[in-house]
C-alpha cells in the first residue's frame, strides 16, 4: 500500500512507517491513500493528482484523528462525510 502524506506532517510519516507502510513521495507509483490536514491544505498546489488511482484514492484528513483512527481508515477503508 502506497500513502502520501503532505507535508508538514512528519510525525504521521514517521509513526507509518513504524508500522510498515511505504510512504510515498511525489515522483511514486499511483497511490492508496492521501494523507493531509484539510484545512490547511490547497489541493491545486500539490503535484500528485497523475498518482491517484483509477479505482479511488482514499483521502484522509488527519485534522483531528490519531494515529490509530488514521490506521483504522487505512486498513478499512472507511470514512465519515467531509461536510
């Protein structure tokens, strides 16, 4: 499973890959997971959109979650609404 994480959030890059996930950057392979603070992220800015996947990308706003809600998504794949 490859996850980006934007920048700026370097203790969720970390504790991710404690765990054993390939966190990806920018130049990757298409990607599973997206992982970035919503609020303060503008979306056009990032260079990634050619790594999302045809069958969905997960987007995962780390606003308020800890490590084991954003691994729990992860590994489920489940959401609440963004609005």
């Amino acid at each position: 499973m490859n996850i980006y994480v934007c920048d700026g959030l370097d203790y969720i890059k970390y504790e991710l890959k404690k765990k054993g996930y390939t966190i990806a950057n920018e130049n990757n392979i298409p990607y599973d997971a997206i992982i970035c603070n919503i609020k303060e992220i503008d979306f056009s800015s990032l260079n990634i959109l050619s790594n999302v996947k045809n069958e969905g990308t997960l987007i995962i706003d780390a606003g308020s979650k800890s490590i084991s809600d954003i691994e729990y998504i992860i590994n489920n794949r489940s959401y609440s609404a963004l609005f």
